[in-house]
C-alpha cells in the first residue's frame, strides 16, 4: 500500500466515489497492498513503530524515542515524528518532560486504560490532541508536523500538534507596496496567514473551513469567508469546484486558481491573487472569498470583476480626491500600454494626414534610411525590451536592474545610430513599458502585454479599423466573462449605480454606505450608519 494513496483516502473521503476508486486503483498499482486499510493500531507499541517505519522507508529524518519504567520488560511509552516538520522546543518542553515526569512518578502496575487516561489529561501539554485509531491517521499526522504518542497495551494512539521548524517572518510585501498603509505581507505558513486575517476581522461570522489537496503533496487550503455577507450560492460553487480536483500536487496557489476558474482561455485574470493580508480582509468585507494556500504567501480573492484590478489598497489610505487621480491614471496607462504602440504604427503607416506637418516632416526625417517598416521596427523593439524585463527578472537583484536599464539605453541608441530604427519608437515602446507597471494586478499587466501584440499586428495590417475592430472583439470577450456567475463588467454592464462610488473614482467613505450587491448577500449590504458625513462648521447634526 503505497503511502499517498492512504493519505489521500483519509484526507479526501468527501470527494465523489468516482475519485476515491481512481485513488484507490493508482494506489494499489504496482504492488498489492500489504494491509487493508480498516485495520486497527496494535496494543503493541514495536509494532504499530515498525509500521510507521516501514511505510516511511526508514526515513533518516524519522525520530523515534521509547520511554520505560522500572520493571517493565518493554517500553510503556514511545513518540515518533518527523524532525524538520515539528518546533523542537515544543516536543522537548510539552511532550518529553511532561512524559517522562509522569512515568518517573507512577509504578510499573498501573493497567493501559489507566497510563492511556493518565498521559492524555495530564501529560500532553499542547493545545491539540486527537485520537488516532489507525495507521493511516497516524501516517497522514505525522507528515503534517504532529507527534504521534503510542501507548503499550492501547490499540489508540495520540496526536500532538507541535508543527513548526523553520518559517520566513511577516515581511513588507514585495510585489504590492504602498506607501501609506500596513507593511505586513503574508507567508509561506497557512497558519501565519489565517492569523494575520484574523487579526484584523474580529468577528464570529468569519468562517475557516479546512480541505487537503494533492494526493503527493497533501497541501492544506483554507475558505475564509464572512457569514451572511458572502453569498452562500458562491460560496458553495467554490467548494464544489475545489472538491472535484484531483490531482497529484498543489505547490501554489496558481494550481488551485487554473481548476476553478471559469474561463480558461482568456488572457484576463478572473480570480485575484494578493499578498496583503489587508486587501484580502478588505474583499473578504465586501463578500469576496478568500482561498488561503499552504506553502505560498499569495491569496486568492474571488469572485472578482475587472475594474477591481485597477484598484490598490492604498486608495482607501489616501484622501478620497487623491485616490481618484491615482486611479483614472492606471486606467489611463492600461490603454497606453495597450494600443500606443498599434496606434503609432496605424497613423504612420495609414493615416499620415492625422499628424500635424511638422511633426511629420520630423517622422520621415528620422525614418530616413530605415530598413524596415514601422510594424517590423515596432516588434523588434516590443520584443527586445520584453527580453530584458525578463532578464532583470531573472538575473540576481544586485546586477539585475544594472542590466535591464543600462541594456535599454545602450541597446536603444546604438540601435537608432546603426540606423535599424528611428528614435520616436524608441520613446513610444519606452513609454508603453513604463505605463504597463502601473497597473496595481501584474496579471492584469501581463494581458495588456499580450493584447498589445495583437493590436500592433492589426494596426499595420488594417490601420484604425483593425485596431476599432480588435476593441470591439475584445470587448465583447469582456462583456461574456464571468468570475463565479458574477459579471466580469460589472457595475459597467450590468449598471450597478451603487457601485460606480468605486470604480473609476473613489468617493469618499462615508459616501460608500453599500456592500457590492453583485458579490455580496443582497440581505446584508449595508455596512455603516446613515449621515455619517463629517459635522462641518455650520452644519446641523443629527445626533
């Protein structure tokens, strides 16, 4: 019996009878399984080790200790867990020295039944403990950071929680920075992340339930979400989509995003990721679900529409006028990322009575001796530059930004004095990357990266019709997109008046009285009293 096929038989027995067959053929492939699965633990505690041993491979990083007492022909106590997944100190101070001052204080004649009571009530000096009664729960704890008590004479084992070792610390976030607003970003520890929420939702609506994914991997995900403001319709949907994958591994949450989203080929972004711990309470308040993953510090935020990609915590820091500008700026730079380039190659190409005389003359002046046309130049310079974005990336942080800039300017001028391009696009593909990183959702970023290859190829084939052509497709792709049932458009179409405080401008708080009604429970979506606008001098108050 292959041991992920006995993890994934306890971990997923919620799953349809179809998933638990395939599990049960892929894991008895090979060999046959040595036990059935609804065998017991033995009142022998060398046996149910050997068990556990055996079904590890006599893993090095094992450790197994075996307490006696005085008289006994056999060990009366043994614990075993895995050392790089337990905290040390927690195992040492709440487990051995408890144990060991308990055996060290009773005889050897007390019967199991009553050592079983005894070190369960009084020993274990952890939060949790649970009953084992089977090798494969034991199995499956011990993998996730437990320390498993076996009792001699007890067909029932004990379950410490004592996961830990070593973590990465609360940091600043590294990809969502702001400058006014909290610093903390999530981690690579589920339970850190579950924490950080719930820290800032101090509320007994909000729900945490619990499920394993991958059958290798056995990566813990959690549903959080707020009762009564999240719509229960979705909220199901969710966890019917997350039930029905199967699959051998889940190392991020990218893997859990691509099998529940809705629609797979499309280059926009229909679930949110963040690694904020505070916009992720924020969409959490206004109905959204959060899917928190083991072993990533990025969250998923679903359902999701597409003017929230252009919104960045940081708007509800800043004063209301402030946050507007801000935001009409990104949407700004979304179509300047998009169509600047397509629409430099279109007016050139096609359309050169749209350009003012000077401004013209000064085109073909530069354009004079170029080899190739505007579209070829255009593609040739988009393509270098997404070369060193990538090479940036991907080169170490000390020389990485060195190369990207210094390999832009040196690449960019020798290329306009060799004569293979004209200086204007060399500010027009400049300008467009530098526009692109404003977006706040770097996938959202990457689809205007994208669509803007396709709208330069239009534009030097067709001129303005192609690109008023490719907008109107992509648009109508928009219009068709769903996030969970929800309107990708929304409060665009379908017009949501209410929702329009916060969309292409931010108004300021005590205007927002409502939830979103297209993602929150239509029952619950008043959030703040009524006149809560400021008492201005002059002003009667209510209260």
């Amino acid at each position: 019996m292959k041991l992920w096929n006995v993890l994934f038989r306890r971990k997923r027995g919620q799953g349809s009878s179809q998933q638990r067959k395939a599990a049960k053929q892929d894991g008895r492939s090979g060999t046959a399984a040595s036990r059935d699965t609804g065998e017991g633990l033995s009142g022998d505690v060398d046996e149910n080790l050997r068990t556990i041993v055996t079904e590890l491979g006599g893993s090095d990083d094992l450790t197994i200790r075996k307490i006696g007492v005085d008289g006994a022909d056999s060990s009366v106590v043994a614990f075993i867990y895995i050392d790089n997944l337990v905290d040390s100190s927690t195992v040492n101070q709440m487990l051995l020295h408890p144990l060991m001052s308990e055996i060290g204080e009773s005889s050897s004649g007390k019967s199991s039944e009553e050592w079983y009571r005894k070190i369960r009530d009084r020993a274990l000096a952890v939060g949790r403990v649970h009953e084992l009664r089977s090798p494969e729960e034991a199995l499956a704890c011990i993998l996730e950071g437990h320390t498993i008590v076996f009792l001699q004479g007890s067909a029932t084992a004990l379950a410490a929680d004592t996961s830990g070792g070593d973590r990465r610390a609360v940091e600043e976030p590294g990809s969502q920075t702001v400058i006014r607003g909290p610093k903390e970003s999530f981690t690579e520890s589920i339970k850190t992340n579950l924490s950080l929420i719930r820290r800032r939702i101090k509320s007994p609506r909000l729900r945490v339930e619990r499920k394993t994914l991958g059958r290798l991997t056995q990566t813990q995900i959690a549903l959080v979400y707020l009762h009564g403001i999240a719509k229960a319709s979705i909220v199901e949907e969710i966890r019917r989509r997350i039930d029905r994958i199967d699959t051998d591994s889940v190392l991020e949450s990218a893997y859990v995003e691509e099998f529940i989203q809705d629609v797979p080929i499309t280059p926009f972004p229909t679930i949110e990721n963040t690694e904020r711990p505070d916009a992720t309470a924020a969409g959490i308040l206004e109905g959204q679900i959060a899917i928190i993953v083991d072993g990533t510090p990025f969250a998923l935020l679903a359902p999701v529409t597409f003017v929230r990609f252009f919104q960045s915590s940081e708007d509800f820091y800043q004063r209301y006028d402030i946050a507007t500008f801000l935001r009409l700026i990104r949407y700004v730079a979304f179509f300047v990322s998009m169509l600047l380039p397509a629409m430099f190659i279109a007016i050139t190409t096609f359309h050169q009575e749209m350009l003012p005389t000077p401004l013209l003359i000064s085109l073909a002046a530069q354009r004079e001796g170029v080899p190739f046309p505007a579209i070829v130049e255009a593609l040739l310079m988009e393509i270098t530059f997404e070369v060193l974005r990538e090479a940036g990336v991907r080169m170490p942080k000390v020389i990485g930004p060195a190369i990207s800039i210094v390999g832009a300017l040196v690449l960019g001028q020798s290329a306009v004095q060799a004569g293979l391009i004209s200086a204007a696009i060399v500010i027009v593909v400049s300008f467009t990357a530098i526009a692109s990183f404003v977006i706040p959702a770097i996938n959202m970023s990457i689809a205007a990266r994208l669509i803007r290859f396709v709208m330069m190829i239009l534009g030097g084939t067709l001129g303005l019709f192609g690109i008023m052509s490719g907008l109107m497709v992509l648009l109508i792709h928009l219009a068709s997109l769903r996030s969970f049932g929800v309107p990708y458009l929304a409060p665009l179409t379908p017009f949501v008046w209410t929702n329009w405080k916060d969309t292409f401008i931010r108004m300021p708080h005590w205007v927002m009285k409502k939830r979103p009604p297209t993602i929150a429970d239509g029952s619950n979506l008043i959030r703040q009293g009524d006149d809560q606008m400021p008492n201005l001098p002059g002003r009667k108050s209510k209260f």
